[in-house]
C-alpha cells in the first residue's frame, strides 16, 4: 500500500470517529432541549389564571333543616274567648302544619299578666281550633309562661316545629369590592337567589332525590289519544298578496 493510501485511509478514520463522537455528544443535547420543554408546558398548565374559583351554590348552600314556626296571638283583657281576627290569623298559621309529619303543637297561655284569664279562654278555643283543622288531639300541648309586666297584657304563643329548606343570612359584607382586584365572587352573591328558592320549597325532600312516579291515568290517556287522532289534518292558509 502506499503512503498516500495510508493517509487518506487514517483521514477517513479520524472523520468517522469524529462524527460518532458530534452524534452520541448530539444525543444528550436533544434529550435536555424535550425535557426543557415538556417541563415549559407543565409549568404553564399549572398556572391558575384569574377564573372565577368559587360558586354560590357553595358559599350560600340550602340545607334542610327543623325550623321552629310561631305565631303570638294579641287578646285583650276584655276578651271573651277566640275573636274573628285571632280564628282568621290562627288557620292561616296552621296552613303551613304537615299533617303527615304530624309535630307537637304548643299553645302557651301567660300567668301573671293583666289578661291571664282571657288568655286561658282564648287559648282553649285556639286548641279547639286546631283540632277541628285535623291536628290530633295528642299532639296538641297546653302550656304556660311567665309574662313580664303584671300590668302589660300578653299574647298567646302558638308553636311547632317543621322541616324547612333553608339558608344563611344574607347581608354579609367582609370586604369592599372595590378595593380587590380579583375576579371572584364577593361574599353576598347569589345570597337572595338562594334564598328565594329555598323558600319556595313546598317539599324540601325533592332536594334531596326526585318522587315516585304517580300512576298513569289511562282514562284520560286514552282521551287524549283519541283527541289526537281525530282531528283534522293541517292545511296551511294561502298566501295573498297585499297592496299599500
């Protein structure tokens, strides 16, 4: 071999040697530029942006819970027994009692006041009341309490406890909205729209799952069928042209 060979043979040795040293040196360089990223895309899904994070179905939740309705009842120390006014005013209150839930109704009568034997009157009749509206006669329960003044005439208080839909009391106001920056909800938002709902609540257990589904009344299914089979087909009105 001559020495030129040799030379250009040790050339293209060294070459090759070279480029495998530029691509293994290649690899660690490519790996640490994905990595570099995939870490870049990472840390940018991790930012919280300024999204509004909080809802006020969580920060005013409606919750069912006893609620302890009451009513006091004016009599006048002339009184003799349950007044007009009083029987109108007591059967509106017992509107709301739940006959199949069926709780103590409690009728306190004052001792000590300057109507105290009106009040005994009236209190009997209220119970009289009561009954003759559906509540059993055992759940309704006689009690006194003690009147402040001797001189001051006290009401007759009318009592039971029921379930409710219900939330927290609106008018919260921890911090001036105008005074922050982020975009969230203040305190008092969505406080009366909560409200306003749980108190059309006429059942507050259709909060907690939907009702049994009724029977079907085939009667009038088999009406209404009919009425939809028998009437006329459509016939749509023809177009006329107007002139103004």
């Amino acid at each position: 071999m001559s020495q030129s060979a040799s030379k250009a043979m040790a050339v293209a040795a060294t070459v090759r040697s070279g480029g495998a040293r530029i691509r293994r040196s290649a690899i660690p360089i490519l790996a640490i530029a994905i990595a570099a990223s995939l870490a870049g895309c990472a840390k940018r899904d991790s930012i919280t942006v300024g999204a509004i994070p909080d809802d006020y179905r969580t920060t005013h939740p409606i919750v069912i819970a006893e609620k302890n309705e009451k009513i006091d009842l004016p009599v006048g120390a002339g009184d003799r027994g349950m007044t007009g006014f009083q029987r109108d005013t007591l059967l509106g209150f017992l509107d709301g009692y739940d006959k199949s839930a069926a709780p103590s109704l409690t009728i306190a009568v004052p001792v000590g006041s300057a109507n105290e034997l009106a009040a005994t009157a009236a209190g009997r009749d209220f119970a009289r009341l009561a009954v003759a509206s559906g509540i059993s006669r055992n759940r309704i329960v006689m009690t006194t309490y003690q009147s402040a003044s001797v001189e001051a005439s006290a009401p007759v208080r009318v009592a039971y406890i029921s379930t409710k839909a219900q939330t927290d009391k609106c008018g919260r106001w921890p911090e001036d909205m105008l005074q922050s920056s982020e975009n969230k909800h203040y305190a008092d938002y969505g406080c009366s729209y909560q409200n306003n709902l749980a108190a059309q609540m006429a059942n507050p257990a259709d909060l907690l799952g939907p009702r049994k589904q009724t029977p079907i009344d085939a009667e009038r299914r088999g009406v209404v069928i009919d009425g939809y089979r028998k009437a006329p087909f459509y016939s749509p009105v023809p177009s006329t042209e107007v002139d103004y």
